[in-house]
C-alpha cells in the first residue's frame, strides 16, 4: 500500500498544481472523494479474506461489531468501501500515508 500511495501523491501533486488556478473546486472535491474510496476498496481487496479484514480493521481501531460487519462482505469490496469503513480508514488516515487533497 505504502507503494500506491508514493505513486498516487506524485499525480496528485502534480493535479492539483495544474488544475489548482482553475476554479472546480466541487470537480476536485468529487474527485478526492472517488480516490480515497477506491483506497479503501484497494484496502479490501488486498485482505482478500475475512479472517484477515476482521483483524486490519481492528488493529485500525475498529470495533468488533464493525470489524464484524466490514469482513463479512470482503468479496464486495467495491461496495463494502462505501459503508462503515469510511469511518476507520477515514481522511487522517490517508493524510498520515501522505496523500494529498486536491481541494486544499
């Protein structure tokens, strides 16, 4: 993940500094929101498992009723990625692996 998120802030930096004069800041915004949701389906997708979702989103600090529910469903990641996983793998999450926003 550590390898995504290197090569993802290389584009984005790079978005943002030429889309950044333009005023499109919902654009952006909708835009940031779409990538950080495929994050968190990447996140899915590379747990594979259930065993392995429960115990990511609990060393995330993810209750076990929540943990619970997210690992249930880790074959629909793309919708999974959706629901309460928002609230664990959220925004000061991806800020502390470095990704920028393109809104700022």
């Amino acid at each position: 993940m550590k390898a995504v998120a290197e090569e993802l802030r290389r584009y984005l930096l790079g978005w943002r500094g030429y889309f950044g004069i333009v005023h499109t800041n919902r654009v952006l915004a909708k835009q940031d929101e779409w990538i950080r949701r495929r994050l968190r389906a990447i996140h899915l997708k590379q747990w594979k498992r259930g065993r392995t979702a429960f115990r990511e989103l609990r060393a995330r600090g993810a209750s076990k009723r929540v943990a619970a529910e997210v690992a249930g469903h880790t074959k629909r990641w793309w919708r999974t990625s959706r629901g309460v996983i928002h609230h664990i793998l959220n925004i000061p999450y991806f800020n502390q692996m470095g990704i920028p926003h393109l809104d700022e």
